[in-house]
C-alpha cells in the first residue's frame, strides 16, 4: 500500500500532482440511490480554490469536477464513482531554478531519500493540491450523512497567530495579520476548531480503529497540519477527575446525556451521542519569499527566495478540507457500525 487510499468501507482513493493533468480520486463503497450532482461537490470545492481573495494564492483555477462514473440519472448506482478535475493554470517554469534545491520545511527532501525521485513543480503529490479531491469526496459523504442521518459538519477558524475568534472585529484583525505576514514575504499558522452535531451513538471500532484515533489521523493527513486534539484535548491535563469527567443525566426526552462534553463525543474510541468538538493545529506555509538558508542535491550551501503563487496562510482555505475529513472519517465507521451491528 502506497498510502493513497483512506477508509476501509467507505474507500477514497485520490490521485494527480499539482502540475500534472489532473487531480481527482474513485470513491468506492458509497451506498446506491443517494442524489449527486456536480453541483453539490462544486459548492465545497469553490470554497477551497485558490484565487479567492488577497489572502489566498493568486493561482487561477475553476476547480470545475466532472462526475466519470459511478452516478447513473442523477443518483449514485453503487459502483466506484470516479471525480476529476484538470489543472489549468499550473505554471511549472516557476519551479525549475528550484528542482535541485531542499527547500526548508518542505517534502523535497524526504520524498528524493525515499523514492530518489521527485516531481519539484509546485510539491507533486504533496502538494495542498491534492486535498481538492478530498473534498470531492468529503462532499459526497457530507450529503449521505446529513440526509439520512442528520449528521451536520462545521469547521471555522478559532486562531491565526496570537489571535483568537471572539467575534467579527477580531476576523478583520485576523485578516489584517495575514496581509501584513504576506507584504513581508513571510507566513503564519493558526488553529481550526471542527464541530460534528447529532453523531449517533456507537461509532469506533476499539482497540486500534478509536473514532478519536481515525479523526486524528485524518486530520494529521492533511499537509501543514502538525497537531490534533479532541475536546479538553491538552487542558485535560491541567484538570483533576473530578473536574473533567462528564457526568450522565437523564433529559426530558428519556436519552441519557452527559452534563460536560470534556470527552468531546466520543468514550472509549465509541461516539456517545454528544456533540464531537476537535481542534487541528496548522504550522506557517513553508513557502516564503524571504531569503533562507539551505543546500541542493550535492548537499552545497545555496541561498534560496522562493518564488510563485502560495498562500500566506492556509487556514481560509483548510476549513473545508478538515470538514471533508470529518466526514470521511463519520461515513467510514457509520457504515462499518451497520455491517457489524445488523
């Protein structure tokens, strides 16, 4: 296995470069007679495109899916179902004085030692690109889970920088922030915090296969993600038991709930019905426009000022890719839960 497919029921498997001629990935195992349009995938990807504002990379692409099979009439017929889009505007020629260069941060280095090939035009396979066919994806699963099930995803971001939402005012100034790390050539991270509503209870499969586990490595998937926590995440450990146990109560409907959510909807790796509430921490782009220090091929010193078209920061971009692998990750173990529990 050459880690291009997630999922053991509900299988993604995604393919393309950055500069290549596509990128797309099969998605297989979706249940028949679900409607899919291209225009429900659309509406995901037009919010991870490039292009969008001053804040995101100048790169120009429609981002336009084709739907190749898979979908007969309009619904899904149970077979693979094969989403692509081209790559229009790659622009490789900005690459080429850098194809013999490690740039600082970047996959250039672990992927020639591995493979002792590398595809330097915009990153190849690792580059963000790619994740466009995670949302494809994500978008089926989002609109399975939300029609049958009712299960709503929702990522937005909680931090750039030093800078935490509180409210409009401080969007702006987040904003602010990027424009200025972008005017001087540099780049910055931030958190983004995931919310699942109306999870039902059972999902996760212990010992290994934990929701909290597979979320996680969903998420650590994802480039420039370098840290993952689900509910109390790392307070937890300022906390005592007393403090961070979630104690059960029975409401008003009859359903046993838990007062707190510290445990964040999921015990023992099984979801119990709360609301599932997970943070993902982002490292600054590694493409900068500031002069750095580095080496080739031959291992010589060179001085490297990255050019081309990249984000100063990728979180407005990252929000529908973490919500695509929430859903990813829900769709795979609700329906690995249906085939163990009939």
């Amino acid at each position: 296995m050459a880690g291009n497919t997630f999922g053991q029921l509900f299988r993604v498997t995604t393919f393309g470069e950055s500069h290549g001629g596509a990128v797309g990935c099969v998605v297989d195992g979706c249940p028949p007679g679900l409607k899919i349009s291209t225009e429900d995938i659309q509406k995901d990807l037009d919010r991870r495109r490039p292009g969008q504002s001053k804040i995101t990379s100048p790169r120009n692409e429609e981002d336009k899916i084709e739907i190749l099979s898979g979908v007969s009439e309009g619904k899904t017929t149970g077979t693979p179902i094969m989403l692509m889009v081209k790559n229009k505007d790659a622009r490789s020629q900005d690459y080429e004085k850098l194809k013999n260069i490690f740039r600082p941060s970047h996959a250039d280095f672990t992927f020639q030692k591995k493979f002792g090939i590398r595809d330097w035009r915009g990153s190849g396979r690792s580059s963000a690109r790619e994740t466009l066919a995670r949302v494809a994806a994500g978008a089926i699963a989002k609109k399975f889970l939300k029609e049958k099930i009712g299960i709503e995803f929702l990522a937005f971001i909680e931090q750039v920088g030093e800078i935490k939402t509180k409210h409009e005012k401080i969007t702006k100034e987040m904003i602010k922030l990027i424009e200025k790390v972008r005017d001087e050539g540099d780049s910055i991270g931030g958190i983004i915090r995931g919310v699942i509503k109306n999870v039902p209870i059972g999902l996760g499969e212990p010992v290994f296969d934990k929701l909290s586990a597979d979320l996680g490595k969903a998420m650590l998937s994802i480039p420039a993600v370098k840290g993952f926590e689900i509910g109390s995440g790392f307070a937890g450990a300022k906390m005592r038991g007393s403090e961070h146990n979630d104690s059960f109560f029975t409401d008003e409907n009859g359903r046993i709930r838990t007062k707190t959510n510290f445990s964040g909807g999921i015990q023992g790796g099984i979801s119990n019905g709360e609301t599932i509430q997970f943070r993902v921490v982002f490292k600054p782009v590694s493409t900068i426009r500031k002069e750095q220090n580095t080496v080739d091929l031959n291992g010589k010193d060179v001085k490297l000022e990255a050019t081309g078209r990249h984000d100063p920061c990728v979180l407005p971009r990252a929000v529908p890719i973490v919500e695509a692998m929430a859903a990813l990750t829900i769709m795979d173990h609700f329906l690995r839960n249906k085939a163990q529990n009939l």
